[in-house]
C-alpha cells in the first residue's frame, strides 16, 4: 500500500543534493505564531527540496505530531499548515550542510544574535503596536494570544543530538 503524496512532492536527485550546499530555505513564519521551531541549520537534502526538516525518515514530523502539536502526521511539503494552528519554523544558520558539525560556532552564536534581534523587534513592534491602541485582530480581550505574552526567546541549539560534535551554544533573551 503506497501513501498518497502531498502536492509539491518530488524527491531530489542526487545532482540536486549535492548542489544544494551552502543553499538556504525560506523560514516558515506568519502572523499569529505562538510556537517557534528552531533548527540548527538546514541538510542538504532538505535545502534540496526547500522544506524543513524534509529528509525521509526524519523524526521532526512523527514527533510533532504524536507530541499533539499536529491533527495528523504531515508531511515536510505541508510545512505552510503549520501556520494555521499558530507554529513556525527557523534556522539559526540559513546554509545547508551534509552535517551540523559543519556549521562554526560563530555563525551559530552570529544567527543567533540575529535570529534574537528579529524575534524581539517583532514583539516590540506589536507591543508598541498595543500601547498605542493599534488594531490587532489577535489582541482582542481575552483572545489566547493575548493572554499568553512570550516572556522570552530561547535559543538552544544542541549539536550533541545529531551525535556529531559534543559542542553547544545557549543564546537567550529578555522580553
């Protein structure tokens, strides 16, 4: 019995693997997110097909899903579904590499700084945004969002969960 697949399905090449090197994805993220998923740095054949965390056999998706984040298991070509039930997805590194041990650790703690920053103006900009009496149709009184402010970004990527480098880097901020 063959799965259905998503539309958009294709599997790279092995051409287009390879070529994927030093290529970046495009972050999933929207309005409304409450939960942000932050990757260390895209693999190859995930920058190949330009979906987070598209390898088959990656344990991202089942995980999400049995963790109760998704309705169903999706599949890396439904990542935009995330954005319905208020989740997105980063990298700290926007380079594809065969392996994260490939990634420096100043180009970690350069992303992020910079992923940090970003995360902060937005929650700047919508608080402002509040003190102002701006609309904001996810701020409406007792509206979920609202009543669950984020009081601090964290960042914590952990290379030693891809068993290739015992490094680590923690980078938190203040909201």
């Amino acid at each position: 019995m063959t799965m259905e697949q998503p539309p958009g399905y294709f599997k790279p090449t092995r051409q287009q693997i390879e070529g994927a090197l030093n290529s970046g994805i495009e972050d999933v993220l929207g309005t409304g997110i409450r939960l942000l998923l932050c990757g260390i740095n895209p693999g190859l054949y995930t920058a190949a097909i330009g979906k987070h965390f598209g390898r088959p056999g990656n344990r991202f998706w089942p995980t999400l899903f049995h963790s109760g984040f998704t309705p169903r298991l999706f599949s890396p070509f439904e990542q935009h579904l995330l954005l319905n039930l208020g989740i997105g997805i980063t990298n700290l590194v926007n380079r594809a590499t065969a392996r994260a041990d490939e990634v420096t650790d100043e180009e970690l703690l350069e992303g992020g700084i910079g992923r940090g920053r970003r995360l902060r103006q937005g929650l700047d900009q919508k608080g402002q945004r509040q003190r102002e009496g701006g609309s904001d149709p996810e701020n409406h009184p007792g509206s979920l969002h609202q009543r669950h402010q984020p009081a601090a970004v964290a960042l914590q990527p952990d290379r030693k969960s891809t068993r290739l480098n015992s490094s680590h880097i923690t980078i938190s901020y203040a909201v």
